[in-house]
C-alpha cells in the first residue's frame, strides 16, 4: 500500500471493502503547485517526502507550523485536488502566504518518518524528532521556536505528535502565543485502525496499533493533555486551540455525489475520525461541511472554512491576555425565563453565549446547556481569559434553533452584561436572572463576583424584527444526530475573483424564501460577518429545511441571496443573486449573474435526506399550469385538516420530457409552519385513504390519485420520474 494511501486504508473495515475502492484511492493524483507571488515567490511545495524546513522564512514574529499525518508527507497532506482559477491546485502553507489577512508569517513544514515499515517507531519518538527540527536553528535562520507566536496546524496523526510536544516540552513554549488547530485529529483513535488490526500484526506497524480505539499510550497522552489544558493558565497561558471535524466516510474526489457518501455510511463506513474523537479539549469545535479525511487538510482558497479557522485561530491567539483570566472555578449561571412558545417546546432551549468586538465580529462562542437537575444553563470559564477587575463582560444570549421555524418577533437574542468585581469575592461564580428576548440583571442573592453593570445596551432598542424564517446554521444541522436531523437543501454559492474587492476583509448575506427573510442560525440577516479576502472568490455554504415550500412560481420556490462585501466597516459591493427551487430535490449548477452588475456566480444545491426514509408523494391531480393552480386554490381554501394539520396543495413542475404539471398533497405543521409533502409509505397510504373520503375532491381527482416513490438516488428538480406505487384507490 502505498504510503500517501496509508491513512486512507483506516476507512475501510475489512479486505472485501478495501479491494472494492482500490481502483478509486490509487487514481487519486496529488500534483504539486507552483511557487506564487508574495514574500517567498520561489516557494515551491516540495514533490515527494522530505525533512522539515522552512516552506517561507520572513520577518514576521509568527510562524506557522504543518505537521502531517500517517503515511503522508508534506508534498500531498495539504494539496487540494480542485484547481484554481490560476491554473494551480491551492497549496494550504501557500494560501497561508497568500492571505494578507494573516500577516505574512513564516511557514514551516515539520516532518517525521511515517511509512508502512516504520516498524516500532512510535508517535512518541516521532515527536520527539519534531520538536528537535522546530528548535534547531538552520544556518543563519532561526528556528519556528525563536517566534513569538506559533501557530500548529496539525492534521490526524499530527495533532497526536503536536499534543505530545507540548506536554512533554511545555517550558520551551514559556512566554509564547501556541495556536493549536486539531484536524480530524483522533485524540481517542480510531475503529477503523482497529479494524487494521491484521495489517499491524503482518507488519509489526506500532503507529497504526497505538491509533485504535483507546489505545493505552493515546489515552495516557488524553490524561496529560487534559490536564494541561486544564491548568494552562499556570502552565502554558498562551495556549488557545481548536478542533476540525470531517464529516464524509469517502473521499470526494472523485465521487462527489453525498448521497453516496450516505449510502456508504449505511453499509457501515465511518469518517475515519469520528465526533466523540475529534472534538475533545477546546471549546471551538468546528464541523467543516462536505469534508472527508484527506480533503479537510485541504482547502480549496482562503475563504474555505479549514482556513477560516486558522484565520481565527491566529485572531485569538493575538489577543490572548495573561493578566486577566477567569478565577479558579469560575461559572456564569443563567436563569432563562422564557418565552412561551420555548416553554411548550418538547426539549429545552439550547443556547450560544457569544462575545463580540465594537465591530461585531464574533469573537468566540460557547454553546449552554441545561442542567436538568435545576433548570440552570452554566457556562464554565475556570482558568480561561476574562475580563479584569472594574470592567464590564458583555455578551448575549442566543437561541439556538433546532429546525426552521417561522416567527413574527425576535425572542431569542438576550442581553448578558456585568462588571466584575474589584475585590475578589469568595464565591468565584456569577448568577444572572434573564428574560428571552430582553435584558439580564445580577441575582442579588447569588452575586458572586458580579456587579450590576453601569451602561446596558438593551436589545429592545434594535429594530422589531419582521416576519422570518428562524433555521439552524448548517454547522448544527451537521452535529445533529443522525436519528434527529431533518431533511435539508445544502446550498453553495460560489465565484472566483470578483473586480472591486482586493481590499475586502468581511462578508455578509442576507438569505429570502418567496420573499421571507431567513434568520440563519438565529442571526438577523447581513449580521454574522464572514472573513473574506478579495484575492479570491465567494464559498459560501448554508443550509435550507422544507420552508412553507408549496410550489410558488410554476412550481419553484424563488430564493435570493444578498451578499454584501466589505474593507473594515466600509461597505465595497453589494451583490445580489436569485434561482428557483423544487422542494426535496438537489439544485442543478446554474450561472448566476448578479442583478447589480455583470459578476458571474454559481450556485447548486444538494438535497441530504432525513434517516426516516420518507420518500413518498401523494400525486393529486396533473395538467396544465391553470388547471393545477385552480386545483391548488380550492384545496388551500377548503379547510382541510390531517391532526390538525392544514392540508395545502403543493404544485411540481414539469419535467423537461413533459407538459404536464402536477399537484401533491401537503399539510402545513402547525409546530413551525413548514410545510411537509414528502411523507413514510404507510403515512402516504393513510393520506391516500383520506383523498378518497373528501366531499369536496371531484371523482376525476380521486381515480387519478396516485402514490409515487422516490428513492433517494433519483432526487433531482426536473429528470425524476418517480416510480409509481399504486392508485389511491387501492390502498
């Protein structure tokens, strides 16, 4: 097996399921980009395994550090296979060069032995030989530990070996900024090396046998970075990290169809690292949409989200302060009186504590639980950077939401504000009473360290909210659980360099559905401000749920999307773009041109369906547009309830094969106003029992009823057929 493949073979759980990809993973290319401009315009990615060295030395106190992972090197781990509008396939130590926004730091490439005979050589000594490459001084140049600021970019195995660094050696980081960024790093390892267990005793591998699941050296090396991380603000105050979670068992190139991603899963593949292994140490954990094991490493421009977090992470590492840190034990407790609607929800509100600059730039985020022993959320700050004595914490709560939701008035976002206490208190913690929706105030009868802030920005001085669509972020979609997570439309936008942005730093969007904005994640429209560098194109990504879609325009629910570029608060381009969609189908690719100029983008979506296997519709009637849209009117009108459920005709377009529209059964949730047409088979079959029984339906309509299937594999707007299952009067 080669060794650029080695890691690969950790997805596949027996030989049948190896030798059943083999073709695919040996044709995989991984070539090599050339040297760009910037402040080393002779850099070149290096073409097969080599030692570790400088990638780009310059004068910068910042340097950033790639450590790659098993069976890998330096001249594959970080190259994408999609090829720029250069001509050149990125190269993430050269996007690191390429982004102003990072400063120009010095780039490092550090290197270990990593191959399918390396025998027993373990992460252990693999650190160990890193950690001597990052402190010797090359001649005439200094070491990436010579810098003020170290930035670890660490995929797989490489996280492992950078974990083992810092605790073995953490007086050498004293006095130091470390950014860690896990990749899909198995901090706990891995099944699927488990699974290899026959290839570890064939070659005596003791890299391999030390990532299976809970290995006794990983999980000792779980124990001593915990607690470093736990006591860091004594042992190693400038660390700050985050982790990046893979979210596809197969790699996407070239099979870049999810749904066969999903069906891989069902036949038992795994993401070769999964959630419970990947996200442990760091409160930023980050699942990077549409990622596999080897292209997470891989990103494809500077407005990817695996550079995103790095760009972030380098934010945070700048600003780390050791002179204020939260006490010992410290925990912000809030009491969340909330609003009615949330009372009567089936599960407890899940909120985000977010902290952000005058700009609004988000500064970080920790999501709260509630405790169910009290009813108590409590965010946990012990030994993590706070505020100083005399000054004010300012944050707000944000409701999470769990599926789409339309609403009238806002409800969700809460205004958290208080000043710490100049003389230390003996109770570390701090106890605030909030409304949803309005303002918190100190418990007088459990301060703590807190004291009534002295200017309180209220958030009933925003504008009312309007009428909206409140739906998850896609990242929380991502995390749901499988059991859980509804269908959804995964939409991207994207372009390549657009004229008028070279100096573009941040990106906002404004989402709409038939003309109803869209709150994402709870965010107001245009709030959430993304990093964005203009030296390259838009790669925006959001996700959508079945909104109230019934079929508006000749069957297509119009969508527009408003993107507006800026340098610092100056606002450069405002771009605006508009498609039509059918609901439970994927998007075709289509060439967008922005309405307010001569851009060109494109825009495609991909349908994920739900776990529950709902793949069926009720056909009503078919004909021509007047005739389903009169047809649509009468049933919308006709006060038709299913368990309470308004009944609503939902119209499908023609296919390109056809002149025929047709019209399905919907009911609209009075839970949340979505509307669902997609329903189980024997949901379907009761749906068709209750067409026959209705007065008002004509008997033409109820011989023509039909129930249709559609697997899955054939979800697209205007080709599918269907397959028909029976009329509804049979059933």
């Amino acid at each position: 097996m080669p060794n650029d493949l080695l890691e690969l073979a950790w997805a596949w759980a027996s030989s049948l399921r190896a030798a059943a990809v083999a073709a695919l993973l040996l044709a995989v290319p991984f070539g090599a980009a050339a040297g760009a401009a910037g402040p080393c315009p002779d850099a070149v990615p290096p073409q097969a395994a080599q030692g570790s060295g400088w990638y780009c030395l310059t004068d910068s106190d910042t340097a950033v550090v790639f450590i790659h992972g098993l069976g890998s090197s330096n001249a594959t781990a970080w190259q994408s296979e999609e090829v720029g509008s250069d001509g050149r396939k990125p190269y993430w130590p050269q996007l690191v060069l390429d982004d102003d926004r990072l400063g120009q730091p010095s780039v490092f490439l550090a290197s270990f032995f990593t191959a399918i005979d390396s025998g027993s050589y373990g992460f252990e000594r693999a650190a160990e030989d890193v950690f001597a490459d990052l402190r010797q001084s090359f001649p005439g140049r200094p070491s990436p530990l010579d810098k003020k600021t170290i930035l670890l970019v660490a995929h797989s195995l490489g996280g492992i070996i950078a974990r083992q660094i810092l605790v073995a050696h953490t007086d050498a980081f004293q006095g130091k900024r470390v950014g860690l960024l896990l990749v899909a790093s198995p901090s706990h390892g891995s099944r699927n090396a488990s699974d290899l267990a026959a290839i570890v005793g064939l070659t005596g591998n003791r890299m391999i046998e030390q990532l299976q699941w809970e290995n006794a050296d990983l999980m000792a090396l779980d124990a001593d970075f915990r607690r470093l991380v736990d006591e860091r603000a004594k042992r190693l105050p400038g660390l700050v990290g985050m982790e990046l979670m893979e979210q596809w068992a197969l790699p996407i190139v070239p099979l870049r169809i999810a749904l066969l991603n999903a069906l891989y899963q069902r036949l038992g593949f795994r993401p070769v690292v999964e959630e419970q292994s990947a996200a442990v140490y760091f409160e930023d954990r980050r699942p990077i949409a549409a990622s596999d094991h080897l292209s997470i490493a891989r990103p494809a421009s500077i407005n990817a989200r695996q550079h995103g977090a790095l760009l972030d992470l380098l934010a945070w590492t700048a600003k780390v302060d050791t002179t204020c840190l939260a006490p010992d034990a410290m925990q912000i407790e809030f009491e969340m009186q909330a609003q009615r609607k949330v009372a009567e929800t089936a599960r407890s509100p899940v909120y985000a504590l977010e902290r952000r600059d005058r700009s609004g730039l988000l500064l970080n985020s920790l999501e709260l639980g509630r405790d169910p022993g009290d009813g108590i959320y409590r965010a946990s700050l012990a030994a993590k950077r706070f505020v100083c004595p005399g000054e004010a914490f300012e944050a707000r709560l944000l409701r999470l939401p769990e599926t789409g939701e339309l609403l009238t008035e806002d409800g969700r976002q809460t205004h958290a504000c208080f000043e710490r206490a100049r003389l230390a208190p003996a109770d570390p913690s701090a106890r605030l009473v909030c409304e949803e929706g309005r303002d918190c105030f100190v418990d007088p009868q459990r301060r703590g360290l807190a004291e009534a802030c002295t200017r309180v920005v209220a958030l009933a001085e925003m504008a009312p909210a309007v009428r909206h669509w409140a739906i998850p972020a896609i990242e929380d979609l991502v995390r749901m659980p499988a059991a859980e997570r509804p269908g959804y439309t995964e939409f991207q936008i994207r372009s390549g360099r657009l004229a008028g942005l070279e100096s573009a730093t941040a990106m906002t969007a404004a989402i709409a559905v038939n003309g109803v904005p869209v709150y994402i994640g709870g965010h107001r429209p245009h709030e959430e401000r993304f990093p964005f560098n203009g030296a390259a194109g838009v790669d925006f990504t959001f996700a959508l749920e079945n909104l109230g879609f019934t079929g508006g325009t000749d069957g297509y629910e119009s969508i527009a999307a408003e993107l507006k570029f800026y340098a610092g608060d100056e606002l450069l381009k405002t771009s605006s773009l508009a498609r039509g969609y059918v609901s439970y189908r994927h998007a075709k690719r289509e060439r967008i041109t922005d309405a307010n100029g001569s851009d060109p983008f494109e825009w495609q979506g991909f349908y994920r369906p739900a776990d529950q296997n709902e793949g069926y519709e009720v056909m009503l009637t078919w004909g021509d547009y007047a005739h389903v849209k009169r047809w649509k009117a009468m049933i919308d009108k006709s006060g038709w309830r299913i368990d309470g459920n308004p009944v609503v005709g939902v119209i499908r377009p023609r296919r390109r094969d056809g002149i025929a529209h047709g019209l399905i059964l919907g009911t609209v949730l009075t839970s949340n106003s979505q509307v669902k047409s997609l329903f189980a088979l024997d949901r379907a079959k009761e749906l068709c029992g209750e067409v026959q029984l209705r007065d008002e339906l004509s008997a033409s309509i109820k011989r023509l009823a039909h129930l249709f299937r559609f697997p899955a594999a054939t979800f697209s707007d205007v080709k599918d057929r269907g397959e028909r299952v029976g009329s509804c009067r049979d059933m």
